[in-house]
C-alpha cells in the first residue's frame, strides 16, 4: 500500500486503490468503515447457493468492491467524451458502493423470506443510519438525498449516473457475473469486460449508449447472462433452498412468539410490530438466521425443526421438471406427490409445490441498450437478431418433492408427458387444413 492510497486485492479485479487525496476516492474509504458497510461481509452474495455451488461463499461487500471499481472505469472512459462528468464522480461512487447496503440476511432469498425490498433499505440506511449520513453530509449537504434517490427510485441529476448504477447494462451486473461465476465454478459467466467498458459511449442526449463497435460484446454480455440465470440463479437446487427458507419463516409466523424461541432482534423480523427501524434491520445478518436455524433444529416446534433439520444437514427436497406439461397436467402430478407422500408418513405441506415462472435473456427496461452508430440511436434489438431471440419468455415449472417418491413421481410424468404428445398429434389430424410449423415432435 503506497502513502496515502488504501488498496484492497479483489480476486477478480486486482488492486483496487482508494486515493485519500482524491476527495470522491476518500468518501469511498469513509463509507467502507462504517459498520453498515462493514456488515455486507456477513451478507452471502448468493444466499443459499452455497448449498448447490460448495465455493460459493463470496459476500456483499467484496461485490460492492468490485462494482464501485467497475463504476470509476466505466466513468473514466466517458469523461473522455464528457470531461464535465466528473462533477458527478461522488455521486457514482457513492451509488455503485452503496448499492447493496439495504440487503438482508442470504441476499435475495432474504428478501423474499421476510418480504422486503432491499432498495428501500438501503435509502432508508442512507438517510437515516447517523455514520453513513455523516460520510456523505461531510462531502456534500445534498449528496445523501441524491444517492438515495438514486438507489430507489433511478432518479439522479444526470442519466448516465443512473444507467451505471442501474440499467440493463450497468456495472452491478457486470460484477455480480463475472464474480458469481468464479465462485461457483460455472465458466458461463466470462465477459470480455474491457472491450464492453471501451464500448460505452454518449448518445447526443447525453443518455449511456453502445458503440456500433460493440454490439458483440454486447451479445456477448447478453448471451452470458442469460446463461447464467439458467445454470446458477434458477438452478432447481436454488429454488427448493428458496422454497424451504420460506417455509421457515412462514411457520415461525404462524406458530406465534409464544411456541417460537428467538432473540429480540429475530422477534422484530418475524412479527414487525411496530415496524423495524433501521437498528433492528441492520442487526439482522447470515450470523443471526443461521444460529436462529440451528436453534430451532434443536428445539424448535415441529415443523420448524424439521424444516431447519433440512437445510443444515443439507436433506434437500428433489425437483422435477415439468415445464413441457400443461398447468392442469402439472397440478395433476402434484396431487400425485402429495398422495404419494402422505402414503410415506409425510406431510405434503412440507415438502411438495409448484415453482412456476417465467424467465427471458433481455427484457428493455428503462429505455433498455441503446446502440449510437454516429447518426442515430438505435434500439440493440433492432440491431441483433441474437438479442431479439432472447426476449421472448421461457416458461419454468418444478415440481418440489421428496426424494423418496422421485422413482414414482418420475413415471407419472413420463406418462403424461406421452399423453399431452399423443393430444397434440391427435388434434393436428383433426385439423388438417391448418399449418402445424416448425420441427416434427421429438420424444414420442
């Protein structure tokens, strides 16, 4: 570390070197030393994926690092095109490592757990958390407002600010790919990062753009993530940890303070009665729902202990895909598991459901990626075919179960599988007039 310059070594990134006589690099280290900040390093990246990918163990802070990183290489290319963006240097800064602060415990599983949006934590943090709005009020009066306004509601006084922050090309994505996939050990998420960042450019209304140069790098980056929310995010392992995470708190709620033993700080997030100010959020963490699991594996009520029992000793439910059924043939087939498992001794409510949802490559969004050929901008769909492929929706569906029924279950699904192929065909015939298009059925 050299005098006056702190230096963190990311493993994805290298040295990242915050200078104290650079004032928006020295709000950067301020806000790294308060302990909401210093509280992301208890906050798993990807939740309960470590149950599915054994190295995926990274947290919220060391990604924060990385996008605050991203965001000053993002921005020192554009004020090559735009020297006055530096007026906006803090703002980034400050927006790109702030930007997860809100997250509670396992990340995204967390907010689906308990019900909260992170974003609105983390505005609430900024506004309201004495250390954090100091940092920011020391540097400018205004710039906390600014930040957090940014972070919630995508307003900021200058749209590239906000496109970096949060876009369909921004540089949180950028990180949390390229990071995700070197934690879990899916090659899927390798970007060409420096040919994408050398790619950003200004249109004419100063808005963030593509250079016609990089449109493959933007296919690319495209391309990759899709991949990625197929093989690691919406992996089925994933979805049943979800699944049973939400089964916990659910069951805790319901079961009441009376039969559910926690400390104060959990009391709050299960039953938030007033609701939680920002003390008791920032209370909440990995370290604390994993020791409140391994409490209530041990003593907790029944089904609570089951339900712990099962995510710590890693007794996983099995997923079965059934996408290519029908919504009716789907719930026929949980019928089925949940027969099969009351004839077991199982409660159904424990572990069987349907996970539906659907899922696309690129979905434009806030104007979405703008490509600048130097005449006019254009729409990147309209300029990849690639890219028009990957807006239209896939539907998912798995059907969670015990593994002491998979055999079964697996037939039955083979059978109405065999079934919907033979309606099909047979509705084809009875409207020969019409054109069936595309390839004939496979797996008949």
């Amino acid at each position: 570390m050299t005098a006056g310059c702190r230096t963190y070594h990311d493993p994805l990134h290298g040295a990242i070197s915050l200078a104290r006589d650079r004032p928006a690099e020295r709000l950067a280290t301020a806000l790294i030393d308060t302990p909401p900040f210093q509280r992301l390093r208890r906050i798993r990246q990807l939740g309960p994926a470590f149950l599915t990918f054994h190295g995926a163990e990274s947290s919220r802070f060391t990604h924060s690092l990385g996008v605050l990183h991203l965001a000053r290489r993002a921005l020192g290319q554009l004020m090559r095109l735009d020297p006055a963006l530096e007026s906006h240097q803090a703002l980034l800064y400050a927006a790109a490592l702030l930007h997860d602060i809100g997250h509670g415990p396992l990340s995204h599983a967390g907010e689906a757990m308990f019900g909260m949006r992170h974003e609105h934590w983390s505005a609430r943090i900024i506004r309201e958390q004495p250390e954090v709005r100091r940092c920011l009020d020391s540097h400018a009066p205004q710039l906390a407002g600014q930040v957090a306004d940014l972070l919630e509601h995508g307003r900021s006084p200058h749209p590239v600010v906000g496109s970096l922050v949060s876009s369909q090309l921004d540089c949180d994505r950028l990180d949390y790919l390229l990071r995700d996939s070197h934690s879990t050990g899916a090659r899927y998420g390798q970007l060409d990062l420096d040919r994408l960042i050398s790619a950003l450019t200004l249109a004419p209304d100063g808005h963030l753009a593509i250079h016609a140069k990089g449109v493959m790098a933007a296919e690319h980056y495209l391309l990759v993530r899709d991949l990625m929310y197929r093989s690691v995010y919406n992996h089925r392992l994933n979805v049943v940890c979800n699944w049973l995470l939400n089964q916990v708190v659910g069951w805790a709620r319901r079961l009441g303070p009376e039969a559910v033993d926690c400390d104060r700080v959990m009391a709050r997030w299960l039953w938030p009665d007033p609701p939680l100010d920002v003390a008791s959020y920032l209370a909440q963490d990995d370290l604390r729902l994993g020791y409140h699991l391994l409490r209530w594996r041990e003593d907790g009520p029944a089904p609570l202990n089951e339900l712990s029992a099962r995510l710590l000793d890693r007794r996983l439910l099995k997923a079965l895909d059934v996408s290519e059924l029908a919504a009716d043939e789907q719930d026929q087939l949980l019928r089925t598991a949940s027969s099969l498992s009351r004839e077991r001794g199982l409660d159904p409510a424990l572990c069987c459901d349907l996970h539906r949802q659907s899922s696309r490559g690129y979905a434009p969004y806030r104007g979405g990626l703008q490509v600048w050929d130097g005449e006019a901008v254009h729409p990147l769909e309209t300029r990849s075919r690639l890219v028009a492929t990957l807006m239209t929706p896939t539907a998912l569906a798995w059907l969670l179960h015990p593994r002491e029924i998979t055999a079964e279950l697996s037939g039955a699904r083979e059978v109405l599988l065999g079934s919907g192929v033979r309606r099909r065909r047979a509705d084809a015939v009875s409207r020969p007039g019409e054109a069936t298009g595309g390839e004939p059925e496979r797996g008949a």
